[in-house]
C-alpha cells in the first residue's frame, strides 16, 4: 500500500482566519495532552515543508511520531502566531522511506523497534505497507532476525489500524465531529460502524453527544424518522427536558403529546416506544393518579420514581420513630433565653418552637423578617444542651454562610454534610449521619435527588428542622419539595407571616410581602432624591435603554451614592438567559465595563480574564465546588486553555475540557440566586421577559437585595408578574407518595 499525499497544502501565509484547509505531515512532538478529553497542543510537520507548526484540536489516542491527516482552519494567535485548529484527525501511511521508518518503530506496533524498522525497509522499500498488507510471509523470510511472534503481533496490531482507520472514515463521513469520533471509538471500538448502522440512538449513552446529534448523524445514515429507534430515543429526550424544567414526571397523555408535537411523530408509534419504554424499565407508571381535577397515569424515569418513594417513606420513618430526646414543657426555658438573647417572642413564635420541642420533623416557612432565623437560634439555645450533635446546612455554600453568620454556629453545604464524592454520597442509609437535631435552611431550593440523599442519611431518633420560604421559586432541579411537603398536611407546619418592627422601616421587605399577597409594589418615590432609600424603580422599557441604564447605575450612581464595591456587592439578576436583558448579554457588557482587557480565554459565547466573577455550573465533586459556587478567576493560561479559579474556601484549578462548568457571573439569573444575598441587587423587568413574568420570580429577585434593590423596567410588567402565578406548575408525585404511605401504615395500624 502506498501511502497518501495531500492535494493542497496551505499554509499560514496563504490563510484567512476562517480559511479551511487540509494538512498530511508527522505528529513531531505532543506538548500538552488532556487525557480525559484527548484535547492535545502539538507541533506538527507538514510534509514538503521546512519548520513544524503548532496544532491544537482533539487528537486522541494519536502518538507521536505518526502520520496524519488534519482538517482545521488556522488561527492567529496575539502570544503564539499562527496555530493550527483541528476539526478531524484521521491516521494515514507515510510514504518516504525515512517516514515509514520512523512509523514503523514509533510504537504504534509492540516488539518492532528501530533496528527491526530499519532491516524491514532495506528490504522492501516503498514496498513495505504493501508487503505487510498482501504479502505478510515475505516478512518472515525476507527480513534478517524477523521473528513469528514479531510476525503476529505486527499482523495484530495492522488490523488494529486499518480497523480504526476505516472506523473513523465512516464516522466523519456520518458528520461526527473529531471529538464524537474519539469518544465513540473509546467505547466502542471497531464495532462502532455496526452501532452506528444497528441503531445510531445509542449514541445518546455517551458523555456529550445527545439526542438531536445522534438524530442527526441517524438521519445522514437515512433511518428513517418514523423508526421506532427514533421514538424511543425521542421520548426518553423530551421526559429528559421536561426534567430541566423542574417536572419529575408527567401525566402520559401529554408526554405523548409532546413527542408527536416534538419530533413529529405519529401517535402510534410513539405510544409503542413509550410501552417500549415502560418494559424495559427506562419509564416507570401510576396509574390512576388524581391530579389537576382528575385521574391520571403519571409516567416518571426511575431515578425520579424510586427518589420520590423514598422521601415519602423515609419522612414516615423519621415522624413514626422515637426522639432520641424528649424535651419537657419550656416556658420558663424560653423566658430565660429571651433574656439571654434580648429578644421577644410573639405567639406564632412561641408556637414555633414548642412544635420544634416537640416534633420530629417541622416546617418553618415565612418570608423576609418574620423571623426564621430568630427561632433557629432559640431552637438552639434550648436543645444544643441536651442533646448529642447538631449540625446546620443549605444547599449552597452563599446559604451556608448565611445560616452561619446569623445563627453563631458552623453550617455547612448539604452536600459537604453528606460527604459527597464522585462515587455519590458517602453518608446513607449504611453510614447514616451522627446528628440527634438537624437544621436545614432554605429548603425551596433542594431539589428531589438531593432531598432523596438527605433523608436517606438522616437516623430514625434524629429531629430535622426544615426552613424556607415557600413562596420563592422552586429548585433549579427537578420537584417541589417545601411545597408538596406543606401541601400534603403531613408534616408539621408552622407558617410566619408577622414582618417585626426592625424590618418594617425596610421598602424591600414591605414591597416582597405586598407582592407574595398578590398586590403592586410601592413604585413611587423620585429616583433623584436626597433621601437614600433601599428600594428604586427606574421606568423604561426599552431593552437597550434599560442595558444602558443598567451600566451606568451599576458603574457609577451605586458606587457614588451608596459606597457599594460593584464588583464584590452588586449583583445583576435578569429572569432570562437570552435577549439584550438576558445574562449571557449583561455579562459581555458588565465585562468591558470592569474587565475589558487581559489574557483572554475564548469558550462558546464567554471569554475569561483574570479578575472576572464566574459561577460554577454543575456539581464537580473531586473539585469540592458545587452548582452555584461563585469566584473570581486568578490565573489564566492561554497556551493550554487553563485557569484557576478562586472560590470561598480554596483556589480551584480548570483544564481546557472543564470550561464549560463555567459561566461569567456579573449577571445570573433570579434561579441561580436563591440562597444568595447581596448588598445590592439590580433586576430588568419588561414584557420581553413575558415568558418569566411570574409572582415568585419577582419576589425571590426582591428578596435577594439586603440594602438596596432597583427594579428597571415597565409598571406593565411588573403587574404581570404580580398577577401571574401558578403558570409554570411542576408535575411531581411526591404528594401520592405520602398518602400511599400513610395510607399502609393506617391500615396497617
């Protein structure tokens, strides 16, 4: 076999940035390889040119010193000149004599060193692939010192490549992207072409490559977009959305509606791919669900189906069983703390915490200044003498910090109390936590997989003090826990609804109560007045004006009037990601006005500088930051696309392939914020935002603002929000849940 030549070869002096271009030369030297994404920078020899070049791309398992076709475009680059950007990477044959050498001996085939490399060219020239591909037995008598077990592993080790070879011809030719390919070689070696022919959907297994690639790559290898394939694959997609958007299960006649709105599917085979679903357990059912003024089958994925049955059995478990302590009647108790703390109790109050004495699992809810926190510290004062061990938690390290700094106590994230790892959760129901009184706050923002772990940990003698306000948006995960829980009349509940006299002088507050009830903000008040005040509505509505506007009361007026540090106690919420007041578009905007310049890191729509604020975007349990973790980027490495991050607690390193856990945080949305509090909280509001124009959007931004909230917008929409509530209703099961149970444990009674 001969080897093959390129037709063209550009170089970088010929190029535009957006010039495509192929390239045939030897992989010279790997400088820096990312093993787990086969990211790799290297240099490069064209063949028929005198000096290496430097490539960038995902190359991975390619070795130095092999031949290699590229397919890229070029980039100049402000350090480093002219580099190489690889889309595909394929393995092709050198052709010189010095190159089929050096190929031969590079390690690619075990037990063939130099000196074999050198007698097998000697004795056959260009010939020597041919000769290895149609004349193997020639090996054995031709060359001097050739061994039968170098015969066979070199015969081994041939069909190894030509197999990867005529593997990653098929998928490029199926519109796989480089990186794809490699992950589907990875997993499936030389049988990927058979996966991909048999049933491309199983692509959708892989990190990376969901559906609607696989969809595409199954329509280029023509399957048919009726196949039952494609029906199984698409509605494990859509119950998958509506996951995101909060629903851990749906009634079947919708999901059967919208995967035939979806992907355009007819009716009976979708409802064949979802009873495809339900035998191989992919879907599990209720039947006869009462939900929305009639029953209902709910179809859920399993991880959702057991996690509900969980909770509702294991918040039984806790309310059944017997306290490790029982604490006594405390008005005496109670008067002496109040002393202590120099703080008085109202009824509801009282109320509260005699039922915290008393029970073993209680819901405390209410919004700003009712007074959460002030009967958490008398919780604790009364029990933490009589009891073993206490421990206070939040969803985010921000909430922990809170709990913490209010309450004079350690906190720390639920995750960080449940031990958490890349294998899942270190505390469960085998290695249960060691606590007799647990308080967890903000509760509105646990999602049903983290409060499924919670409980799960938790002993039966254990009290568990639920805290958080209801009339906030739900988690960003899926359910609605604190609601379904105050719904189902199963647990204990005790609501607060008095705002005390030190937060009744605080517009923020009173505004955030006017709108939980479902009446208008005071939008009244100049802008310009002498008077500093802690709420300000600015009229417009605009979107460019009020970007505008925006820039100039956060770099400026903020500063000047109120002595805020915009970069460290401002905080930009919008209730949507896209649109010129969406986040992606403040952040690129709030970056030039306080971090224009620097080295820069280019990923999708975000470039990162040192200096900039970032959020972290999924739970990285070997790195210990979790979704919503905020900091501030320290160092930044534009050769290997690497950074440092500096969050609360320690400095945290990013490779090139772990940039997507991030995103520019100047602006986040109202859903990202919860459990956060700032100085000072700007929000755009209009009827661009319709979409989110809802009652608990509004209220959770307002109540985000500790010293100042500003409201940028139009009094039409606000009045949308406020009248709007009940929308984006998520369907859950964790209702039924509790009443089966409590239903068996009555009967069992």
């Amino acid at each position: 076999m001969s080897g093959q030549k390129a037709q063209i070869i550009f170089l970088p002096n010929m190029l535009t940035a957006e010039t495509a271009s192929t390239l045939i030369g030897l992989l010279q030297r790997i400088i820096y390889r990312k093993a787990e994404s086969g990211f790799v920078i290297a240099s490069f020899q064209v063949e028929g040119q005198n000096e290496p070049i430097t490539i960038k791309g995902t190359l991975g398992g390619f070795n130095e010193d092999e031949t290699l076709q590229l397919k890229g475009r070029w980039q100049q680059h402000s350090l480093y000149g002219s580099q190489f950007l690889v889309d595909e990477a394929m393995p092709v044959l050198p052709s010189s004599l010095d190159g089929i050498q050096r190929y031969l001996a590079s390690g690619i085939y075990s037990g063939i060193g130099e000196k074999t490399a050198e007698r097998m060219v000697a004795a056959f020239g260009e010939d020597t692939f041919r000769v290895i591909d149609e004349e193997p037995e020639r090996l054995l008598k031709e060359v001097p010192r050739f061994t039968r077990k170098q015969f066979e592993v070199l015969q081994d080790s041939r069909e190894a490549q030509r197999g990867l070879r005529e593997v990653m011809t098929y998928l490029h030719g199926a519109g796989v992207s480089n990186a794809q390919a490699q992950r589907i070689f990875q997993r499936y070696g030389l049988n990927s072409i058979q996966v991909l022919r048999e049933n491309p959907y199983q692509l959708t297994e892989l990190s990376g490559i969901g559906f609607l690639t696989a969809d595409a790559i199954a329509r280029k290898l023509g399957f048919a977009a009726d196949s039952l394939e494609r029906a199984v694959a698409g509605t494990v997609y859509v119950i998958e959305q509506q996951a995101q958007q909060g629903h851990t299960c749906l009634p079947q006649a919708l999901l059967l509606e919208k995967v035939c709105t979806e992907l355009h599917l007819p009716e009976e085979r979708t409802k064949r791919a979802i009873d495809h679903l339900l035998q191989e357990r992919q879907l599990k059912g209720r039947d006869s669900v009462h939900l929305t003024g009639r029953n209902q089958s709910l179809l859920s994925r399993p991880r959702f189906y057991f996690a509900e049955q969980r909770i509702a059995e294991n918040l039984f478990r806790l309310l059944e069983s017997p306290a490790m302590t029982n604490f006594g009647p405390s008005a005496d108790l109670l008067d002496a703390c109040q002393e202590r703390l120099d703080l008085r109790l109202d009824s509801v109050q009282h109320q509260a915490i005699q039922a915290a004495l008393q029970q073993k699992v209680l819901i405390l809810t209410g919004g700003p200044g009712t007074g959460k926190t002030t009967i958490v510290r008398f919780i604790l004062e009364l029990m933490r003498p009589q009891i073993s061990e206490t421990a206070l938690a939040a969803p985010t390290g921000r909430a922990a910090k809170r709990l913490s700094e209010a309450t004079g106590y350690s906190a720390s994230t639920i995750h960080r109390l449940l031990e958490a790892g890349n294998q899942g959760f270190q505390r469960n129901q085998d290695n249960p936590l060691e606590y007799e009184l647990l308080i967890i706050d903000e509760t509105s923002m646990i999602d049903t997989l983290l409060m499924d772990a919670l409980l799960e940990a938790i002993p039966s003698p254990s009290r568990l003090i639920l805290v958080g306000d209801v009339d906030q948006l739900p988690s960003v995960g899926a359910g609605a826990i604190l609601q379904d829980l105050i719904v189902s009349q199963q647990v204990p509940v005790v609501r607060l609804e008095t705002i005390f006299r030190q937060a009744q002088d605080s517009l923020i507050t009173i505004n955030a109560h006017r709108v939980r009830k479902g009446d208008l903000p005071d939008l009244e008040g100049p802008v310009n007045s002498s008077e500093l005040r802690d709420f300000y509505f600015m009229q417009e509505g605009d979107p460019q004006r009020i970007v505008d506007k925006l820039l100039r009361v956060c770099t400026e007026r903020i500063p000047q009037r109120f002595g805020f540090d915009p970069l460290n106690h401002v905080q930009v919420l919008t209730p949507m990601h896209r649109g010129l007041t969406g986040s992606i578009h403040l952040n690129q905007r709030l970056q030039e006005a306080f971090n224009p310049s620097g080295d820069t890191i280019e990923f999708k729509q975000w470039q990162f500088r040192v200096g900039d604020k970032v959020m972290q975007q999924v739970n990285n349990y070997d790195k210990e930051v979790f979704n919503g973790d905020t900091g501030q980027i320290r160092e930044v490495n534009t050769e290997t696309r690497e950074l440092r991050v500096e969050f609360e607690h320690s400095i945290i390193p990013y490779t090139a392939s772990e940039l997507d856990q991030l995103q520019l945080s100047y602006a986040i949305s109202v859903h990202k914020s919860q459990g956060s509090e700032y100085a000072a909280v700007l929000l755009p509001l209009t009827h661009h935002h319709y979409l989110m124009l809802q009652r608990n959007l509004l209220y959770t931004a307002m109540t985000r603002g500790k010293e100042l909230f500003v409201l940028i917008g139009t009094p039409e929409a606000i009045d949308q929000a406020v009248r709007t509530v009940g929308t984006l209703t998520r369907y859950t099961a964790l209702n039924y849940e509790l009443a089966e149970v409590k239903r068996i444990l009555d009967k069992a009674r």
